[in-house]
C-alpha cells in the first residue's frame, strides 16, 4: 500500500512537472501571437500606405505621359511647318481644278 501511494505522488510530481512546462510554453506561444498580431497589422497599415503611394505615381505617370504626348505633336506640327518653309514657293505643290 505504500508503495502505490509512493508511485501516485510521484507520478502527481511529473504530471505537475508536465504541467508547468506547457504553462510555460503556453504562455511564450501566447507572447509570440501578440508579437505576431502587432506586426501584422503594422504591416497592413504600411501596404495600405504604399498602396496609396503607387497610386498617387501612376496618376504622376499617366500626366507626364500626357505631357510627353502633347509636347511630341507639338514639335511635329513645328517641324512639318519649318520643313514647309525651307521649300521655296515656286517647288511648293499647287492643287489645281481638273
């Protein structure tokens, strides 16, 4: 009978020894959930930023892409007409009525 008591409290001790063990890496798995869960949203408020970022350039782009366009119709239209004044009048094409 005493044996069997012996063995009870000493496997009570392990069973407190296993107990405490979890608790304790419970309570780092807990820590690191916390940590985790900070960085995340911390994360999502910098993708929300570059997010708004990337937009606010391609809007940048989209003008100077217009900008670009613009200014290369108007150096083509100023180089048609230098190329139409350097022609002499008498080699310029004249349209006649047939």
């Amino acid at each position: 009978m005493g044996k069997e008591v012996e063995n009870l409290i000493m496997e009570n001790n392990e069973l407190l020894a296993t107990k405490n063990a979890l608790n304790v890496v419970k309570d780092d798995l807990i820590v690191k959930v916390d940590e985790l869960t900070g960085e995340l949203e911390m994360l999502r408020e910098e993708i929300i930023t570059l997010k708004m970022a990337r937009d606010k350039l391609r809007e940048r782009i989209s003008e100077l892409e217009e900008e670009v366009r613009k200014v290369k119709e108007a150096s083509e239209s100023k180089t048609e007409a230098d190329e139409e004044a350097d022609v002499p009048m008498a080699q310029r094409k004249r349209f006649t009525r047939v």
